[in-house]
C-alpha cells in the first residue's frame, strides 16, 4: 500500500509532482503488550475452510474491529476467542496465556452478543450481578458493584425492570455491565448495532466508544458496516473469504488500501488500470509522476490506481487547482444531489493505450457503453455552486490523491 | 361479519344453536352428575364420599398419579433437553416413539404391561415369588407412566426449541457452569411450560381407566382407584356411591382445567 499526495499541477503538460501523504497520528510510543491475540487460527467446518491463518493482536485498551461481509468468518474468529467454538489450528492467548483448550468459562472474556443475550426472568440488577453470584461473592460486594455499573451506564432508575421493559439501547447497556462486573480480559462485541435503526445506531456508536474508553478494557467489535468500523475502531481488520486482507488504522486502511477488496468494502472508490514507467504512471495517455518503491513495482508492470470519489477534482479547462494531477477526460452522465454533497457519474473518455492492449475502458463514438470506464466524483456544497455543472458537460477529470495498488502476482 | 346495518338474524341464530348442540353432548352429561350426586341431600353425598373405600380410592388415585407426574415431568425434561440440543440418527424416531403411548388405546396400554410384568410375563416372571408389580400401586403408576408418557414431553419441547442457544452461550461465557446455566437460566424460563406439563399429566393419570383397570386388579380398598371405584359402584347398584366420587373428580378436572386456562399468563409472565 502506497499512497501520494499531489501538491501541484497546472495541466497535463506541467510537471507533476507527488510527495507522500501527510503522516497519519503517531502510533502510540510505548506499544503495550498485547492484551489478547490469535496466532494461525484456522477452521474447518467438513470440508469447507472458514478460516486461513489468521493473527492478530490487541493491545490493552485498544478497540479492534473485525469488518466484513457475511461469510468472511468474523463471528466464527469471535467465538474461537469467547472459547464457544474449537479452532483447527492456531491458538488464542489472553494476557500471555494460552487458553485454547479451556472451556468459554473459565476464559474470562465478556460476550455482548448481536440480540444481547439478557436473561428474561431476570431484572437489569439481577443480570448485571449474575457473574458475580455464580462466584459466591459476598452479597455486600455484588450490591456495590451492580451499583456502580448501574451508575456507569447510566440505568439506575431501570435497576428493577425485565429486560423485555428497556429498549434496544438499554438492554445493550445492561448486557455491557454484565460483563463488566467480572472484569473481563477483553470484550467481544458481536455486531453490537445490527438489530438497531441508523439514528439509535450511531448514537449508541458514540455512547459505547466513550464508555469503552472510561473503562479501558481491550475490545474487539465484528461488523460489515465500514462507517462503524472506521468510528470506532482504534484500528480495523478487513476479512474476506476467511482471510485477513488488510490490517491497520482507519486512516490506513481508508486512504491506502491493499487490496482491491479493501478499497472497494470501504466505501465507493474509483479503480483505473495504470502502467509503471521509470519515473511515472501512465493512466491512458496521462502521466501522473510517482515516486515508486522498485521492490515492488517494476518498469511495465500492470497495476491499479485506486482513488475515493473526494479525491476527485473536475475542471471545465485545462487548468486544475494545485495538488491535482489531470488523469482523463470525461462528460458527465449523471448527477445526483445527496444532501451534503453533490455526487457525480464520468464516463471517461477514451485515451492512449493501456498495459499494452488498447484498453477497453475509454469511450469512443462507437464503443458500447458497457465497455467503457465510469467513474464517481463528489463534490462538496460551495464547490458545486461556485462551479455548476450539467449533464453532458465535457471536464478535465483530476486527483488530488491516490493508490497504487501492487501488481497481481 | 356484517353487511348490512342493523339487527343482524344470523349472530343470535349461529350462537343460539352451538350452545343448542352442546347440551345433550357435554353441558347436560356434566350436569346430571349434580343434579343426582345431591339429589338425595348433601348429607347422603358426604356419607358417600367418606365411606372407607371410597376415600381410599381417591387417595390412591392422588398419591399414583403423583408419581406418575414427577417422573414424567423429570423424564420430559431430561428427553426435551436431549432432543432439541442434539442432532442425531435416529432423533425423529425417538420423538415418535416418545409421542406414541398416546395415540395407542389405554386397554392395549394395560394389556402390554401385564405381558410384560405379569406372573407369566417376559420380565416379570424371572420376579414372581420375590418381587410382585402388577395388582400392585406399582402397577397403576406405571400404567400412568405410559399413558401420559408424550405429555409434558410435549409441552417442554417447544419451549427448548425457541429458546434462544445465545441465552446458555452467555451463561457460559460470564463463567456459569453446565448445572448453574441450566438453574439461574434455562429452568425459569421453562417454568410455565413445566408446571402445565405437569398439570396435564396429573389430571390425565387421575382418571385414567383402561389401563388400570387390568394392571390394578380392581381390589377395592387396596388397589382401586377412584374411577375403577365409579365403575365397581356403578355395576354393583350404588349410584349414590358412585356419583359422589364422579362429582369429585368433575370437580377435581375443573379446577385443573381452569388454572391452565387463566394462569397461562402467570405462567408465561417475562
């Protein structure tokens, strides 16, 4: 994953540089040790793997999140760690110890499973304190402990209600502070918002990201909303099919996915071909400068460039704001206003050739419109009134950054 | 459903005849039982009631499908447990062997009991001069056994079925044994489903005739139970003996019938 900033470029003609993105906040100085990790978790179910190789640590107080599809395996690597599922290989360690092969309860991890999982019968006080009745801990000592965590998540008026009384959001709270009150090791949430409407679920979102911080307990969230995991993780492994594609803060991931997958799970994101030059990219017949690392990208080698719909910049001339690098034109198919911003689709037109066969992605008179390349661009609020735009304009399609994806092996 | 405004003929008319049809078939029968139970006074009722027999007989009835309802209540919940949490060869056709007591006629029941616990029978005659179990109390609570066998099965199944597996897996999870999830979660939330299986059960084995009356022996004061002593009276002449027991046990399904009927949200409360 590699990623550029351009800061200036007048035209196709002028001369293009790029520099690195502006460095993503600082990993934290002193890493922590790893307060859970998997190391080559594998499953099987019969003859289907479900699971390759996963590894991956979490440090104490940290928020991981597990994004992906259904099927990608998230609640399978949820509940090997919670010890309700058996790996096929690999191991699970909390806190320096290994714990594969002891049973869910005897790990001391708190699970807040998708539907919640609160006893019916009994009342919020009662959920709350169960870990601790189960420990034939002192009456005295579970009062005072459901207390504060009553007080903590905020339900003290709530304490001698049913579950079946409270809302999603309150029964999420509570099944928080049941696990709270054994002082797990880590917490796993299991798609913690999936039965939720938007409004409740963001909301709930915040609620739960600044509760985590007061209580510092490492966290590992499965969801396959990419919104989600950006907000909350501290940082983010995307699954696909059983595997992890990519591992990293939200901010790597967002701006230099690895891999086609990432960047398209991650929201909209544009895909052109690209061919490696000694000094440059050509994208159809623009060449964009790029510094290149050689141990990966070799001269004529086939990539990738990925760019996010924000990252484009439109120009009805050849003169393009500094720090974008013209890469095509286009005309405007489509327009569509979204609320905060104004979205876009391009059909490129066509241009130069591509990886040495003339590519099919650029349009002529006679090329099928399937057969071209559309792209998407965004365009904020004062941008799309300070220059309007209409269906059928011809534009100087720009970035203002991008990735290079690395060559298929 | 109403068409057309105004007195509608059909509603009092389809109402009037239901109730017409029942009272030959259930209201009548029902009320006869009191009306000849008391008709000689209260006093010739009670007379009857406490004869020696007769009490013995009602006792015994209680005390056998007593038995008969803690082990199958335990029983339905051991085989609800076992079959809804495991998938196995050979499930179904437990389920159906589970349901079948049932469906098979309670004089059938009895019959295969004497064969295979009788003086002469596949088992019982290798326990002969030892141990004897049919024309015993024994019997009539297998007998009951058998009968009722599918019945709290039957109710506590369902409810396993539905309840939600992320309920024991949190149990377990926060640290809870087997045997704790299986107290502090799973049995209160069976707790409706247990006590009408168990209502059910005991007011089914209370009345139960076919099958006792050929494991029992019908001895009166030793293994009579209240409807074999119904049916003893009856043919003997003593309606008035009989009719106090019969009222009794009318009485007795009654009350049975309507805590099922008006507690099903008590039992079911969250």
């Amino acid at each position: 994953m590699i990623g550029w900033t351009l800061t200036e470029s007048e035209s196709v003609k002028a001369k293009e540089q790029l520099i690195p993105r502006p460095a993503e906040p600082a990993p934290l100085a002193d890493p922590s040790p790893a307060a859970a990790s998997v190391v080559g978790l594998s499953k099987r179910f019969g003859k289907t793997s479900v699971l390759e190789n996963i590894s991956f640590d979490v440090a104490e107080g940290e928020v991981l999140v597990l994004l992906g599809a259904s099927g990608s395996g998230k609640t399978t690597i949820l509940r090997i760690i919670a010890g309700l599922e058996m790996p096929y290989t690999g191991k699970v360690i909390l806190h320096g110890k290994d714990v594969t092969e002891l049973p869910a309860r005897e790990r001391g991890v708190g699970v807040i499973f998708q539907s919640y999982a609160l006893f019916p019968k009994m009342t919020v006080e009662k959920n709350i304190g169960y870990g601790l009745r189960i420990r034939k801990r002192k009456r005295k000592e579970i009062r005072e402990t459901v207390n504060e965590l009553l007080a903590l998540v905020q339900l003290e008026e709530h304490r001698k209600k049913y579950p079946s009384q409270l809302s999603g959001g309150q029964q999420q709270r509570v099944a928080i502070a049941r696990t709270l009150a054994y002082k797990p090791e880590v917490l796993l949430f299991d798609e913690p918002f999936g039965a939720l409407d938007t409004q409740t679920r963001v909301h709930l979102r915040r609620e739960i990201k600044a509760l985590l911080r007061k209580v510092n307990v490492p966290s590992i969230f499965i969801t396959h909303d990419q919104e989600e995991a950006l907000e909350l993780g501290d940082r983010v492994a995307v699954l696909y099919q059983g595997h992890i594609e990519q591992l990293g803060t939200p901010f790597e991931i967002y701006n230099h996915p690895a891999t086609e997958y990432v960047a398209t799970f991650l929201g909209a994101a544009n895909i052109l071909d690209a061919t490696i030059r000694k000094d440059h990219l050509e994208v159809g017949s623009a060449r964009v400068s790029a510094i290149l690392d050689p141990q990966t990208f070799q001269d004529g080698d086939c990539v990738k460039i990925v760019f996010r719909p924000e990252d484009v910049v439109l120009s009805k001339n050849d003169f393009l704001r500094a720090g974008a690098a013209k890469i095509a034109a286009a005309h405007i198919e489509e327009i569509t206003f979204v609320g905060a911003y104004e979205r876009l689709r391009l059909r490129l037109e066509r241009g130069g050739e591509d990886c040495g066969h003339e590519s099919p992605y650029y349009l002529t008179t006679e090329t099928p419109e399937s057969q071209t390349k559309a792209i998407i661009a965004t365009r904020p609020k004062p941008e799309a009134a300070k220059t309007k735009l209409q269906i059928g304009d011809r534009v100087v399609v720009a970035v203002t950054s991008f990735t290079v994806l690395p060559p298929a092996k | 459903m109403r068409h057309v405004r105004g007195f509608d003929v059909v509603r009092p008319l389809s109402i009037g005849m239901l109730v017409f049809m029942m009272l030959p078939l259930v209201f009548l029968p029902l009320a006869s039982i009191f009306i000849f139970g008391t008709s000689n006074g209260l006093d010739k009722f009670w007379a009857a009631l406490m004869a020696p027999e007769a009490v013995f007989a009602l006792k015994l009835s209680m005390a056998t499908s007593f038995w008969a309802t803690v082990f199958n209540v335990l029983f339905g919940l051991f085989a609800a447990y076992v079959l809804s949490r495991h998938n196995f060869w050979g499930r179904n056709a437990l389920i159906v062997t589970i349901s079948l007591p049932t469906a098979i006629p309670t004089a059938v029941a009895g019959f295969a009991l004497l064969l295979l616990w009788g003086p002469y029978g596949t088992l019982g005659r290798f326990l002969t001069p030892h141990v004897e179990i049919m024309f015993t109390a024994l019997a009539i609570i297998l007998a009951n056994i058998f009968v009722t066998f599918p019945l709290a099965f039957g109710v506590i199944k369902p409810v396993f079925d539905t309840m939600s597996r992320s309920l024991e897996e949190a149990s377990a999870t926060i640290g809870a044994t087997r045997w704790q999830t299986f107290w502090h979660v799973t049995l209160p939330s069976l707790r409706g489903a247990i006590v009408s299986g168990a209502l059910l059960t005991f007011a089914r084995a209370v009345g139960e005739f076919g099958s006792t009356i050929l494991v029992s022996g019908n001895l009166a004061g030793r293994t009579q139970t209240a409807p074999l002593y119904i049916f003893a009276k009856f043919n003997e002449g003593q309606i008035e003996a009989a009719n106090a027991i019969a009222i009794v046990l009318a009485l007795f399904s009654f009350l049975i019938f309507s805590v099922l009927f008006f507690a099903r949200d008590w039992l079911d409360v969250d």
